[in-house]
C-alpha cells in the first residue's frame, strides 16, 4: 500500500527511486556488476587537461577486476551475486570507471557488445563524459538502445562554470548540454550525475544545479555528496583546511530541496555514496548509508514534502 503522496511510490518514500523503477520495468530486483575496461579521460591524458578531477583515484568501488576481458569480469561478478542473490538473478553491466565512449569505436563495440551477449545481463549503464559524444559513438549507443535497456550516465557534478574549473573537470556545462541534446534527440535513457558539497559551492548553488537539471527533465539522477579520497588531490586540499565538507544535516537539507524541484517522472538511482569505505577520508557521517536515507526520509515527511511539489514546467 502506498503511504507517500508522491505518485511513485508503494511504500513510504517520497521520491522514485531506482528499486521502484527496476521492480516495475523487470518485476524484479536488479543488481549491477561494476566493469572496468581501463579506459582514461581527456582531462587526465592531456587531451584537455592532465590529472583528472580532483577528487577522483580512477577507481570503480568495490568490485573491479581491471585486467581480466569483459567476460571475464562478467563471470566473475556472476559468481559474486548468485552467491548472494541465487544463479537465476539479473544484473546491469556498468561501465563505471573513467569515460567509457573515450576509445576507438572498434574497441567500445567489442565491451559494449561482450556485455550484451552475456546470459543475466539485462541491460548496459555507461558512465561517460558530454565531451566525449562524437556521431559516431552516438549512433553506437542508439543501436545498443534498440537492443538493451541502456542507460548514459553522465557527470554534470555542476551546472557553476567556476566550480567545474577549479575540480578540473576540463568540461565547460555548455559541453555538458551540447552532449546530453545529442543523446536526448536519439531517445537515450541518459542518468544525470550531481555531487553536493564541491569546494566553495554554497546551498544555494547547490539547488540552482537541481533546478538546471529539471529543466531537462532528465530520466534519472544521481545525488552525491562529496567524498574526499585517500591519494587524491582533493584530499590534500581539505587536509590543508581550504573548504568545510557539509554536515549530513545540512546534507539530508539540501537533498530534500533538490527533490522537490526535480520532476516526478525522474528516477532517483542514488540519493547518497555508497564508495569504498577503506579509502574514504571524510566526511565519515556518509559511511552510514542507512542512516542517511533514514534522515532524508523523515525530513521530507516532517516536512509533507515529496520530489515534484516545487517543479515548474515552463
């Protein structure tokens, strides 16, 4: 029974999050086997920039296994859910690491297609950058559309020009919309990728980035707060004391703030980080995934409110 009053909803939760959409569109729970093709970025190899984002070690989370063929990672991800979940459990292949459209066509069609042809695979999630859309790479993820239940997942971080300079992101949000339009005109799934707590962001720069991405009205977003690395140069930047990371008050405040301006039609798949814990610096508040969501759950209740109730069409 639904108790939310948010229309995509059938329990307490007042935005629509990804198990919802996956139950809905499968009937069925999904999990997501993380690959690693040990592709780069054009703001690491010098293309645009060199060291990357700032707040980036190059990493896909938990379980990678670089070095092995897609398959291989694909078998061995297998083995890790069914163990879990049982043999008969369906996965998303996600090309989470680096920019995964950066690579010669030839070697994208070889991941992207190893992938699809593996049993429980039921879709591709593929984490990319707008700058790295050519024709040719979009007319291969519209195939791959017609095909799979693909989604584009693409780093907005910001929609302020200045913060996406400082993180040395090398990717102007210009870029960025030129990119997502492209994949938008071909009726790509494309998945927005937000973090909160840049450097110097303020709350209400913040928000001014989940009302830019409503406008788009975009088929999913990623929330995330900002986590400070282990070897990344982010890391030397907060050990030096030069920006405060929110508090998860503030946090679970801003978030419920971006939900209600974001349509009721897009998908929340993640709301706060779920990254490798043994790296993680700061803020140690966001180890605690549960209670986090705990937190923005009986925000937006305190508050009656729910993702949508604040969204303008115009």
């Amino acid at each position: 029974m639904n108790k939310s009053p948010f229309i995509y909803s059938c329990d307490n939760k007042r935005y629509y999050t990804l198990n919802y959409y996956n139950k809905n569109k499968f009937g069925q729970k999904i999990y997501k086997a993380v690959i690693d093709c040990d592709f780069t970025c054009p703001n690491i190899d010098g293309t645009k920039g060199v060291g990357g984002c700032i707040f980036c070690d190059g990493g896909s989370g938990y379980f990678t296994h670089s070095g092995l063929t897609v398959k291989e990672q694909l078998e061995a991800e297998h083995r890790r859910i069914a163990k879990k979940y049982g043999d008969s459990a369906e996965f998303i292949a996600y090309f989470q690491a680096n920019t995964n459209t950066y690579a010669p066509l030839s070697v994208l069609k070889e991941c992207y297609y190893s992938a699809i042809g593996f049993p429980n695979v039921c879709g591709l999630s593929i984490g990319t950058r707008a700058d790295c859309l050519s024709e040719e790479v979009v007319d291969l993820l519209y195939s791959l559309s017609l095909q799979t239940n693909l989604t584009v997942e693409l780093g907005m971080q910001s929609c302020h020009d200045d913060t996406l300079k400082l993180i040395n992101r090398c990717c102007t949000h210009e870029e960025f919309l030129r990119g997502y339009y492209k994949l938008k005109s071909k009726g790509i799934r494309v998945c927005l990728h937000i973090i909160n707590g840049l450097p110097f962001e303020t709350s209400e720069m913040m928000l001014e980035t989940a009302v830019e991405a409503a406008k788009m009205e975009p088929d999913a977003v990623k929330l995330q707060m900002l986590h400070v690395i282990r070897g990344t140069r982010l890391e030397k930047m907060y050990r030096n004391g030069e920006f405060q990371l929110l508090s998860r008050d503030e946090y679970i405040n801003i978030i419920v703030k971006q939900l209600e301006v974001l349509p009721a039609q897009t998908v929340i798949e993640r709301i706060t980080g779920d990254g490798d814990k043994s790296k993680l610096i700061a803020p140690m508040w966001s180890a605690d995934k549960i209670a986090v969501l705990g937190g923005i759950d009986k925000k937006l209740a305190e508050l009656d409110t729910w993702q949508s109730r604040l969204f303008y069409k115009k």
